[in-house]
C-alpha cells in the first residue's frame, strides 16, 4: 500500500506537489494521470524517496521507503530505464542489484525469463532498443519480487506483444494481492489495464476513483440517430439542455437526452428512425474535459501555426 497525507514539493517558487493526500490499494491497478508537468514524476520520486518532500510524507507498506532494510522486497520501481551502466550486460547488471539484497541468482534468471530478455542476457545494455531498455527496467522492479510495483511509462518504445505482455502483468500481480501503481498517457492502455484512477493537475489532484465512475461523472447523455425527417424530431426535443448536431442528411448526433426519450418522441411525431445508438465517453474524453485548464503547456493547432507563419511573412 502507497500512502501519501499532505505531501508537497516546492523548488524555489514554483509548487511542484501541493498538499496530495491518497492512498493506492493493494489487488488493484491504480492508474495515475496527469498532464506534462502535473507533478507524477516527482511525486513518484518522493515515494521512492529519491526527492525528499517539502511537506506532509509518503509511506510504502507503512514506512517511508529509506527505512525499510530490504526495500526491493517491499517496492519494485521503473522511473528512468536509462539509469543503467551501458557496458554491462542485462544479466551482470541484474546480478550487481540482486547482491545488495542477497536475492539469488535463480531469481535473476526468473526474470529474465519473465521479461523476454533471455535472448539479450549478455549484451552489453548500451545497445539496447528502447523497448528492451524498459523490459530491463521492469525485471529490475520486479527483482525482488516486491509487495508493491511502480511503473512509469512502462509501454514507452515496446511492440504491441510486449505492451499486451505489461497489460497482463500489471493485472496479474494485482490479482495475486500487490499494489500496482503506473503511469501512462495511453488511455486506451490506460483503460484496459486500471481497476481505478488518480488523475493530478498543477500538483493537486482532481479525481481519485473507479474509471467508470470518472467516465460517468464527465458524461452527458448522447445518442446517434438515423431519421427519415430528422428535423421534426429535432424540434421535437428543443428544449434544455438539449443540443445537437447534423452529420448526413439524416443523420443527427443529439447531446442532454437519453435513447428512451428520442424514441418517445419519435413515437408520438411519427418520425420513422432506423438507427439509435447510445454514445459513451471514452476514457480520453473524460480526461480530456477533466484537465481542461489544468494543462500547463498547450500546444496550437497546425492551421494556428500555419496562419502565424504567414502572417510573420508579410
């Protein structure tokens, strides 16, 4: 279990953490989002006690990480896959972590077998892909095979076997009881892997919940219609909070009403409609709407970009 009660981080001016308090369960996976330059990275770094907090604290497993005595048999972490020697090989550099802990060597071999890194156990890591990087990374965090695993990023430059392999893993430790914690700004990964969410923005966070229940919270009703006169329905329905939008001819997309009432209302006009699809949000929508203002650096639009260009031209 992951506990953080006020914890905050300040560097200089600028509040990095301000006042989160959460808690990660175990035999769950607990997703954490959050825009570039929300605060993950450090908060991340704080529960692994590689920054130190400004205020509040952060436990793992009811200590802070630097009192455990073993911590790669409580927290298993992948922050930086590039914190590695590039002249040794995976297996050496995994043998040089075991001996901290006097984990044995069979282990070592367990996760290289766990991984898929077998084939690439003696190269040197310096000429490793990214993908491979990560997978060293993530036999690292699971070296001593800990109660609790931190994964930053963990699908970032792996092939679609391997980011199927992390989803499976990441769920399998879960249900063997651990607490999983991990990032990631694929939310399609993000909404087949997580049991719940922590969503962070300008170092606060925003949401911590179930992802249906966030998709639900930032939903309204939406139904996609098929209509022979579309129109008179439409005006049928004005009212509200009721919005809509035409896609074809007949065909309407229509926002604050749920299906049983549009077909209703197509009932009693007479309106013959030969498709009625109820829409749901997605989980990047929900996101999207959730850190709307929370985003720190915003990028422009190609035609913005192009329109500035042409007007610096002139």
């Amino acid at each position: 279990m992951i506990e953080a009660q006020a914890l905050s981080k300040r560097y200089g001016r600028k509040t990095a953490v301000d006042t989160v308090s959460f808690t990660v369960q175990p035999g769950r996976v607990t997703g954490f989002l959050g825009p570039n330059g929300a605060g993950k990275s450090t908060t991340m770094r704080m529960i692994m006690g590689l920054d130190n907090p400004t205020g509040g604290r952060v436990t793992v497993n009811g200590r802070p990480y630097a009192a455990h005595k073993a911590p790669l048999h409580e927290v298993g972490a992948l922050l930086d896959a590039k914190a590695v020697h590039t002249r040794r090989s995976a297996y050496n550099h995994l043998r040089a972590m075991a001996a901290t802990h006097g984990i044995p060597n069979r282990r070592v071999n367990d996760v290289i077998e766990l991984t898929g890194l077998g084939p690439v156990a003696r190269k040197r890591v310096g000429g490793f892909s990214l993908g491979m990087g990560q997978r060293l990374g993530i036999a690292v965090a699971l070296l001593g095979d800990p109660h609790t695993v931190i994964l930053d990023e963990p699908v970032n430059g792996l092939d679609p076997e391997g980011v199927q392999w992390v989803r499976h893993l990441a769920r399998d430790l879960a249900g063997e009881g651990r607490t999983v914690f991990l990032s990631s700004h694929l939310m399609s990964e993000m909404a087949l892997t997580a049991d719940h969410l922590i969503v962070i923005g300008r170092g606060r966070i925003i949401a911590d919940a179930p992802i249906q229940s966030i998709i639900d919270a930032q939903s309204t009703a939406r139904v996609r219609v098929r209509a022979e006169r579309p129109q008179d329905l439409l005006g049928a329905l004005a009212g509200d909070g009721v919005t809509s939008q035409v896609l074809e001819p007949e065909l309407v997309e229509i926002s604050g009403v749920e299906a049983r009432r549009v077909a209703e209302v197509a009932l009693r006009e007479r309106v013959l409609v030969y498709e009625l699809t109820p829409l749901q949000l997605s989980l990047e929508g929900a996101y999207m709407q959730l850190t709307r203002g929370e985003v720190e650096y915003e990028s422009r639009s190609l035609s913005n970009t192009s329109t500035l260009a042409s007007t610096e031209g002139r």
